[in-house]
C-alpha cells in the first residue's frame, strides 16, 4: 500500500460531470490498494469571476476580507468532491486548509506555508475514508483565513505530501505532463517524460504555468516525488526528481489497476537504509509520545489497539521524524552529471506578467543603485531582471531597467516618482507590453554555443531584444509582447524540440 496525494486544477472540475470524472479516478486509486488524500482547486473560473465581483464592488477591496472571499472556491469543490465520492460507495471527508492543518504567515493574498499539522486528515485516512482538502488555503496566527496566490493549490499538496510522507504527489492538469513549450503556442512541442528539479524550478520561475514555483521549492527540500499528469486520460505524464538517483532515471513502481497512479520508494530507500546502516550513526529513538503512532519509514500515522486519538504534538513529530528518516535512508551521489546525460535544452518557458520600469540618467556613483532598490523592496516588489548600462562618456550618468511583476510595478513607480529629487534621475519610462523568453537546460553547462543560436533565431525571426539575464541553467530574454508567441516557436525549432507531429492535447482549460 502507498500513500497518494492527488492534486486536481480548476480545468479538472470545472463543472459537474468533471467533478464526477475525477472522483472515479479517486475512488479507482484508492481500490488499486492505495491512501489516497485529495487536493483540489476552484472550479473552473471561479477564482477569476469571484475577482470580477469584488472588482464591481471596489477598487481597494481589504486583503483580509479578499481572502476570505476567494478560498470561497475551493471549498465549493471539496464539497461537492466529496459528495461525488460518498455517491460511489466510499466514505470520505472534505476539510478547509484550516481544518487540514495548514498554518501560514499574515501576508494576505500571497502567504507562505509556515507549518503543516495533519491530525484531522490523518485520522480520516486512519478510518478507512479519502481525505478531501481544499488547496489554495491556510490559517494565520489570529485564525484568519489567508490564501497562498494564484497556484497556491499546488503547494498546499506538495506540503501536505511532505507532512504526511506520502510516497508521491500527482499533480493533475489538462495537459499530459510539462512539455518543451507551451502546447497553445506550439502545437509542436514534446512532453518531458523526466526532469531535475533544478530545471523545473527555472521553468516555474519564469513562465512556465503548469507547477506552482513554491509548490517545486517545497517539493525539492522535502524529497517529494512528482508527477505532472492529465486528469482526462491515462498516459503517463512527466516525473520530476532531486537529480540525485544513481543510474538513469526511471519512474518507481506504478500500480496494476491505473496506469502510473503511484511511484513509491519503500523499497529502494529500505535496501539503502540497510547497506548504509554500518556508517551511519544511531538515529534516536522516537519518544513516548511518538512511538503509538510512527509507522517506520513509511511514517503513516496508526493508532494502536486499546489507545485513544494521537494527540496534535505526537502526531507532528512522528511525522517529523519519519520524514528524516527517509530522507537519510535514500542514496545521494554527488552530481547529476555523474550518471545522467541531460539534453542541452529541456523546454521553454515564457511569461506575459511582467513590466519593465527604466530609470534615465541616474548618477552613476557609488550607493545610487542600492538607494534605488531599497525603496523598490519597500514596495515588496518581486524584482526579476536588472540591467544598468554603461556610464555615458563625459555625463556620470546611466540608466537602470528592472522588470518586475504587473501586480507590483504601480506601487514601484509611485515610490520612486516620489523619492525622485533624493535619487537624482532625469525621468522614469514605463513598458507593460512586454514579455520574457526563457531557455532552460542543464546541458548549457557543458554545451557551448547555446546563446549564439538562441540569438540566431530571434534574428531571423526580426525580434528585438531589450534585456538579457542568465544562470547556470537558462538565458532569458525580454522582447515585445506582440511578438513573443513568434519568438517561442522560432526558438523552439532552433533548437530541434518540434516533434514530427502533434503530441500535445489541451484537455480543458480556458487559459484565463
């Protein structure tokens, strides 16, 4: 038996049939011998048409009460979740982010998980039922609702995966798995059947809409397995791993009744655990309070015979400690690159949330560019690129471009337009229509002559390039929105990512 955290979007019960749909497949993972605990997001466009009316109401609608608001979403569809389920014969139990235990920071609309406390779906599952929790949600410090931003739902799984060290996080969307490109834009793109999680990162840092970044970020520090599939079929969609196996990368065992419904690796974190035992030093025993409900490595939570329900403390720390365990028990080679050949270029990501805000004539001293971000983080603004030319000949003066995402950039402008006679620049120039192209691939590292043909091909195709930005493992670029489409698909093929035909099929969704 393996423990499965499913995680459906909005696309996956956008409406009633779907809901039913789902609920199926629910119930099917779970006949197939598996715990299952479900996460789901808002129907469909709810989120977005719960935006629309507050926006009908107000121009500053209070954060708290928008919260409060749009975690309305989710809980519409964990009910009905749960509803569909019990109608299939199988007891199961719909539970708000607060009831799961998902405690967050006060940053309303944009909070951060800051603990995960299961008791509630932990003891659902211990009774035999499928835990049904509502994504997108926490509780703060003063038990207000908070929501965690758009894709929130994402992380709310991978967290609740990690607490309950659950031995996969299937994360379902209308696509069959993360592509080379955005399958809307080219038709042509290829699905990824396995990438690092260093990779995924990069492509959810920078456009990239089928993972959640901080669902990846929690995912890669907690040693959680994924698997980005579609909730509309069958195929087996893209895993995602530390980068860390020995050996090519293959997925773990998957159950009989539904195809690659679950990875679990018991048994090679087991057999490591035994050929490691000898250099390891003794782990601690768990405490009093631990010991009634830790289940070894796998780290279920099982009340014994004769005992009441585990308390909240003793419950956390089994947990805790399962996790650790194994976490230690799993192989860590070095390197990657020590025993896999990763393909120069693994997908491209773009991203149309951006604004560009330019700076003229900033005294190019000492300090001027600190003072300028300072006031910028004042804001909390998300700053993604910067550029800063080179001083113009004879005037000690430059310029400062920096994008940074639309939702952040008025509050920006405003604090920099009023600290202007302190900053000393000329003007400030603001471009919203712009967009982002990013390349990512750990074969950069030791394939030269990436950014030759990456420039190449935005040459042929006459777009224009206003800013660049690297690491180790990507180059970005920011061109015109109105040719960004344009860009992709000339990149794309650049680079010999096109399949022979169309392997892309959008299931659902609107893209809104």
């Amino acid at each position: 038996m393996a423990l499965v955290v499913q995680k459906y979007g909005g696309s996956s019960v956008a409406d009633i049939e779907a809901i039913r749909r789902v609920a199926k497949r629910v119930v099917a993972t779970r006949e197939a011998g598996n715990t299952v605990v479900v996460v789901v997001s808002a129907m469909g466009d709810t989120t977005d048409e719960l935006l629309d009316q507050a926006a009908a109401l107000t121009a500053t609608p209070p954060a708290r009460e928008m919260d409060i608001l749009l975690s309305a979403g989710e809980r519409i569809s964990m009910a009905l979740l749960a509803m569909a389920i019990d109608e299939l014969g199988v007891p199961a139990r719909a539970y708000t982010g607060a009831q799961a235990g998902v405690l967050t920071d006060s940053k309303y609309g944009r909070a951060s998980i800051v603990g995960v406390l299961p008791e509630r779906v932990a003891r659902a599952i211990q009774t035999g039922a499928i835990a049904i929790v509502a994504g997108f949600q926490g509780i703060n410090e003063v038990e207000d609702v908070t929501t965690l931003g758009r894709g929130g739902s994402d992380t709310t799984a991978v967290a609740l995966a990690a607490a309950l060290n659950a031995d996969v996080c299937e994360i379902y969307t209308d696509v069959d798995g993360l592509f080379t490109a955005d399958p809307r834009i080219v038709p042509t793109a290829r699905r990824v059947e396995s990438l690092s999680s260093e990779e995924t990162l990069e492509l959810a840092a920078h456009g990239a809409k089928i993972l959640h970044l901080r669902a990846v970020e929690y995912a890669r520090r907690f040693g959680v397995p994924l698997h980005v599939r579609s909730s509309f079929s069958d195929k087996t969609g893209t895993w995602i791993y530390d980068g860390t196996r020995p050996g090519a990368f293959v997925p773990p065992a998957a159950a009989e009744r539904l195809n690659e419904v679950v990875a679990a690796d018991i048994e090679s974190a087991d057999a490591a655990g035994a050929a490691g035992a000898a250099e390891r030093q003794p782990r601690p025993a768990p405490s009093a309070a631990e010991a009634p409900i830790l289940d070894g490595l796998s780290g279920r939570v099982v009340a014994p015979e004769g005992t009441g329900a585990p308390s909240s403390a003793s419950v956390d720390a089994a947990h805790r400690h399962a996790i650790t365990t194994r976490a230690e028990a799993r192989p860590r080679p070095s390197a990657k690159e020590d025993h896999v050949e990763a393909p120069v270029i693994s997908g491209i990501a773009h991203d149309r949330s951006q604004d560009k805000i330019t700076l003229v004539g900033v005294p190019d001293v000492p300090g001027a560019a600190a003072r300028i971000f300072a006031i910028v983080a004042g804001t909390d603004a998300n700053i993604d690129m910067i550029v800063q030319d080179v001083s113009a000949e004879g005037t000690g003066l430059t310029n400062i471009s920096f994008t940074c995402p639309d939702g952040d950039s008025a509050a920006a402008r405003e604090a920099l337009e009023t600290a202007k006679e302190e900053l000393g620049f000329r003007s400030l120039h603001f471009n919203p229509d712009i967009g982002k192209l990013s390349l990512v691939g750990a074969g950069m590292r030791s394939n030269p002559g990436v950014s030759a043909r990456l420039f190449n091909a935005l040459s042929e195709t006459g777009v224009n390039i206003h800013m660049i930005s690297t690491s180790e493992i990507r180059i970005s670029v920011v061109v015109d929105d109105a040719v960004l489409d344009d860009a992709v698909r000339a990149v794309h093929t650049a680079f010999g990512l096109d399949a022979d035909a169309a392997e892309a099929v959008v299931y659902g969704g609107t893209g809104r």
